[in-house]
C-alpha cells in the first residue's frame, strides 16, 4: 500500500516535463464515459480488512477479518459509487473454496450498488519474485488470464481489473514489458472489461512518464498521491524512517510553521526534512501544480486517469489532516481525474473503530466533497 510515499519526497515536480458482445459499451471507442463517471470517486477496501473469505456460522469455524455488510451498507451511503478491493492472492481462483468465498464477498459489493475494482494487492515477495524472475512472470501472467476469464461474466460497466499495485520496481522497461503481458492475457477472456494499469516505484505520480501506454484504448492510467510524506506520513513507523521521528508537523507548510518543531526532533535526517517541508511551501496551490502536471500527461497520450490511493495518517492534526484531503481531492476534480481515498477503515480510515461499530468522520466526508447520511449525522 503506502510504500509509495517513501520515495515520493525526492520525486516530484520535476520528472513530468509534459504540463461479452452483449453489452451495449464500444471499448473499442475507449473508456465508456459512464465507466469513468463510475471511477469519479471511490474507496479502498485494503487487503488489511477485507480478505477472500466471508463471515461463516457455527463452531470451529477458522477466524476472519471481514467488514459487515453494515460496512458496506455505510459506503454505500455516503456516496461512493466504487471501491478499489485489494485482493492479496491470485491464486484464490485455482481453488474451488476461496473462489467461491472470493465471489460470496464480490456479490455484496455488487448488491449494494456499488462497482468493484479487483486490484492485485501483491505481496511483497510476489513483487520481488516478478521483478527478477521470468518463471514468476509467467505465473503471474497465467494468473491474471484464469481470473479475466472468471470475471468475464461479470458486468464490464460494475467490475474493473487492476494489474498489480504499487509495483516497487525500478526498472521501469521490464515492467512495461510484464504489464503488456498481463493485459494481453486479461484481454483473452475479459474483452469488454476496462483495465487500469499503473507505473513503477510504487505507482508515485512522477512515474507516470516512465509507463508505455498499452495500444488498448480500453485502459484507464494509475498513480498515487501521498505527497509530501513528511506531512501524510508523519510518526508512522513502517514509511521512510525519518517520518516515526516527527509529530504535529501542519499543513500547509512553511519556514515560520515548522520553526518551533524543530528544536524538538532529535533524529539530524527527520530534522533536515521537516526543514526542507517548511521551505517547500506545501500547499493547495503545490498540490494542484503536482496533479496538473499528470493531467498534462494523461492529455499528452489520450488516455484517463485515476489516483486511487491517496491519504494522510490518521496521526496528523486533524483539521490538517482534512485540508491535505480537500486540496488533493479539489485538484483531482478540477482535472477530471477519478480517485479513490486510502482507504475505509484503519489508520487512513474515512470510517474509524472496530468492525461493527464503525463510523464516518464527518470532517473527512465533508473534505471529500461527500454528505453524512441523515441517519449518521451528528
């Protein structure tokens, strides 16, 4: 998930110089317009809450991590029209039990009125094994053909198919090369489908120019915004190291704001950066020159776009913490790029607390342009 935003710091402005037969949808025309009206706004449904598994009754029964239809129920009304459902292993359609609890949990979604992106949430060793083994490829590659060729039955307008997220490579070619394969082979089967493809080193949004765009017209373009890390990162202990060294760091940033924090931080490389954060003047108007760049770029090659991870720790200061996700989410509209916040519950959470007692933040509803449901208001 999140690792996109270590590398992110050093990686910004720069790089993007370029400012069935039975359904009714041509792809052959490009990505249906009410496809990616779908795609306008959405949230994450991370491998870390929601497996392929469904709740099951009666003793003995092997334990879960599965969101309640009360879940989905509450996305529903808050006004999403997708989730972006990290899926961790393929391989759940090579076995008869785990697929039919894959589609238990796929048919909730979809009952709810809501579309699903099937996104290959892949774990760190597949990522490795695929980046320097051409066996791994294969079966990654014979992965996504056996899953395009299950979904193909679904509603191309409701289920979109995502290649693999965050990609941590650094080579962006051999990527490239991998996720022509891939498409190839979802193509197959899953010939009304849309696909969404994404970049290397984590799909940050200054890799977009190092994608080749695929000659499928059906294919909408990844990236992901958690920009700067300094601030959407800070005391998380797993991101870059110097960010569990850093606490109450404001948004927008600059030298006066960060002035008194930082006698406080002992760690020298924290330090630097927290400087470097205030000097960088992080605001409405930075972030809206990131993402205008990209859209520079998606209207350089003809394709759409979508960021769908974007977020802010929830150890932020709070009413910061929902300017970040005003400004970013603003910026995404006024560039007709879809999105997807990161994500429905846990530490990124637009609804924190246990599962069953879960609640939206009406201060994070309000930065995403949404409207608490009469039932929930406070």
């Amino acid at each position: 998930m999140i690792m996109t935003a270590i590398l992110a710091a050093g990686c910004v402005l720069a790089v993007l110089s370029l400012a069935g037969s039975a359904y009714a949808a041509k792809p052959a025309d490009g990505v249906p317009p009410s496809r990616l009206a779908v795609l306008s706004r959405g949230i994450n449904l991370s491998y870390e809450h929601w497996h392929t598994q469904v709740p099951r009754t009666g003793a003995g029964d092997p334990p879960h991590d599965f969101d309640t239809p009360d879940d989905v129920a509450l996305i529903q009304s808050l006004g999403f029209p997708h989730v972006r459902w990290g899926i961790g292993d393929l391989a759940v359609v090579k076995d008869r039990d785990r697929l039919r609890d894959f589609d238990a949990t796929l048919n909730v979604l979809l009952d709810h009125g809501l579309a699903v992106t099937v996104d290959f949430h892949a774990s760190h060793e597949f990522k490795t094994a695929v980046e320097k083994d051409d066996a791994a490829v294969e079966n990654f590659v014979h992965l996504w053909s056996a899953m395009a060729k299950h979904l193909a039955t679904r509603d191309p307008e409701r289920v979109f198919l995502e290649v693999m997220n965050e990609p941590a490579y650094h080579n962006p070619p051999r990527w490239n090369k991998i996720q022509k394969e891939a498409i190839a082979a979802m193509r197959e089967s899953a010939r009304h489908h849309t696909i969404i493809a994404c970049g290397t080193v984590w799909s940050e949004i200054c890799r977009l120019p190092e994608i080749e765009v695929v000659p499928d017209p059906n294919v909408v373009y990844n990236f992901h915004v958690y920009e700067p890390v300094e601030f959407t990162h800070q005391q998380a202990t797993w991101a870059l190291a110097a960010c569990r060294h850093l606490k109450d760091v404001p948004y927008p940033s600059t030298p006066e704001a960060v002035a008194g924090l930082l006698p406080g931080v002992a760690d020298e490389e924290a330090r630097e950066r927290l400087r470097q954060y205030g000097q960088d003047r992080w605001d409405g108007a930075k972030m809206d020159t990131l993402i205008a760049e990209a859209a520079a770029w998606g209207k350089h090659h003809g394709v759409p776009l979508i960021c769908n991870e974007f977020g802010v720790y929830r150890t932020a200061p709070a009413a910061d913490r929902c300017r970040w996700i005003r400004d970013v989410r603003g910026a995404l509209e006024r560039y007709g790029i879809g999105w997807a916040m990161w994500h429905y519950a846990g530490s990124f959470a637009v609804a924190p607390g246990e599962p069953g007692r879960r609640a939206a933040d009406p201060a994070v509803v309000k930065a995403l342009g949404l409207t608490m449901p009469p039932a929930t208001r406070p």
